[in-house]
C-alpha cells in the first residue's frame, strides 16, 4: 500500500511548531490556593548614633520637624525602616 505524500503548506508547519512551543511553556492552573511562602524576619539595620545624629538635624534643618527628641525618633525610624 503506497504511503500518503502529502506536502503540508509552510504556514501549517509554522503554526504546528507554534503550538509545540506554547504547550512546552503553558503551565497548567493549581486548584489549590498557591501557598503563601513564609517571608524571614528582616533584622532591625544597624544604625550609627552619628547617622541618627544627622539625619535629625537634616529634619530640624527642612523645618518640618518638631522638637529635639521628635526629630531624633523620627530620624530613628526612617533610618532603621520601621
């Protein structure tokens, strides 16, 4: 029995490769909610008292500060992230 010759056109053979690619990258969806992934506890950064210092006076010296100790904290808690 004589095989079948038939030529495919290049616009199907494009459009075949395409969907091999595709289906090598598609993944399929999960029915279970993805597992939130549990994230570590950053470490407080190590801050100078010296960078504290002119960090504080760097608020004092943009006017929108508040008293001494206000711009000290302040300072504390910019520069440590919290």
């Amino acid at each position: 029995m004589p095989k079948n010759n038939k030529k495919t056109s290049p616009a199907k053979k494009i459009v075949s490769a395409a969907k091999r690619v595709v289906a090598k990258t598609v993944t399929e969806v999960r029915n279970t909610p993805i597992p939130k992934i549990a994230k570590k506890a950053a470490a407080p950064r190590l801050v100078t008292h010296d960078a504290i210092a002119k960090r504080a006076y760097e608020i004092h010296a943009s006017g929108t500060g508040g008293s001494e100790t206000d711009n000290w904290y302040r300072a504390e808690r910019e520069l440590r992230g919290l």
